[in-house]
C-alpha cells in the first residue's frame, strides 16, 4: 500500500504481553503514515515487566517516531486545542482503559490524549486486547461501538479454550483499520474467525 502521509497518535496501554506485536504495528503505521507520535498511560510508562522495560519500550517508540513521547496528562492536553493528529489509535487498549472512554473518565494520559482528539471530531481508532472482552468489558465494547468517530481495529477470541472470555485485535491490521476510519469506514469484517497462525 502506497503512502498516505498524516499525523497519527499512537497510544499504548498496559497490555504488555502484546507490546512486541503492537511495535511491530507502530513500525508499520510510521511507514504508511509518516508523522507518528506515541502516548503511554501512566501503566505504560511506569511497570517494568516480564515482557519487557518500561524505558527501553519508550526509547524504542522514540527511535521510530523519531518524536518525544507524551508520557503525561499535560503534555496530552494540546492534542485538542492544537488539533495534533489527524487520526489517534489506542493499541494496545486495555478493559480498564475501554471502560474508562466508554464511562466518559480521562484523568490518565492516554483517556485525556482521546478526549482531546474527539472534541475536533477526528477519528480514534481501537485495537483491544483484554481478558474480559466478552465478560465486564464487554459493556464497554459495545458502548464505543455505538459512538461516533470511533473504529476498531477488527477483533476475535484469541484463545477460546483456555481464556473464554478474552478478546483481541488483529494488530497487523491497525494500518488498515486506520486508513478506513480516515474516510469514516469501519474496516471489516470485525469480527474474524480463529486464528489459523494462532497469534
Ligand atoms: C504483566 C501485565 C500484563 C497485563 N496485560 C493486560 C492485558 O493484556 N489486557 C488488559 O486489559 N490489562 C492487562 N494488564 C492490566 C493493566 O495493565 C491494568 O488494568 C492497568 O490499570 C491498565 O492501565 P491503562 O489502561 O491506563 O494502561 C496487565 C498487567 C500486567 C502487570
């Protein structure tokens, strides 16, 4: 797909164990999409975990984006007045962080980061992945499906053996998913079947 230059948030929350797929997506979406700035959430920003080190994944964003990241709700806070972005997408987005957009609560970076884009009625886009997609985030789910200027990132149950109720997107559809909602289209289909790669 050829280039189709823009200025993209990309926001990621604390879903750690899908931080190397969602890289491999920022690469991606860098490459599409030209202008990238990344937004962590406080979670993000501050848990050193088995997947990895808090600083080195936000030294590695900044090396793609070739752009500091906003780390804080202040540093968030122009992406409205100054409309920064053109599209904003949340990958990886957490039940918590899901729940909070869906009940209309900003007090982290990353919900203040949505606020202030949605206010110029541009696109947020979301790519889930959450062990209660299909049990107390599923409220949620369907509370953003139904809101205007939002999209998903296309979605399935990533393991319904063993984890029922968990649901997550296709990260290596972000870009796509990002290029539909820029002309106001949900990528489809939303739902896909199971994972024939099983990742
Ligand atoms: C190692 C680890 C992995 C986690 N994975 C997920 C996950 O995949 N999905 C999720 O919704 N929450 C996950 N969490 C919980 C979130 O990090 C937690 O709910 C946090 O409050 C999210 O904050 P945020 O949405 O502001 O990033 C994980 C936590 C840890 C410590």
């Amino acid at each position: 797909m050829e280039q189709q230059l823009c200025r993209v948030g990309f926001a990621f929350c604390g879903s750690f164990c899908t931080y190397s797929k969602a890289m491999e997506a920022l690469e991606r979406v860098k490459a599409r999409f030209g202008d990238v700035t990344c937004v962590v959430s406080e979670t993000s920003a501050a848990c050193d975990t088995r997947f990895g080190n808090a600083h080195d994944f936000m030294r590695e964003m900044e090396r793609i984006c070739d752009r500091r990241v906003i780390d804080t709700m202040l540093k968030a806070e122009p992406i409205g007045p100054k409309k920064l972005f053109d599209v904003l997408v949340i990958c990886p987005c957490t039940g918590n962080t899901l729940g909070k957009l869906a009940a209309g609560i900003t007090d982290s970076t990353v919900t203040l980061a949505a606020k202030a884009h949605l206010r110029n009625s541009r696109p947020l886009v979301i790519a889930i992945s959450t062990n209660d997609g299909l049990a107390s985030s599923a409220k949620s789910i369907g509370t953003l499906l139904d809101k205007k200027h939002v999209y998903f990132v296309p979605f399935r149950q990533d393991d319904p053996g063993e984890k029922p109720t968990s649901l997550v997107s296709d990260f290596s559809l972000v870009p796509d998913a990002i290029s539909a909602a820029l002309a106001q289209r949900q990528l489809q289909p939303l739902l896909l079947g199971p994972d024939a790669a099983g990742s």
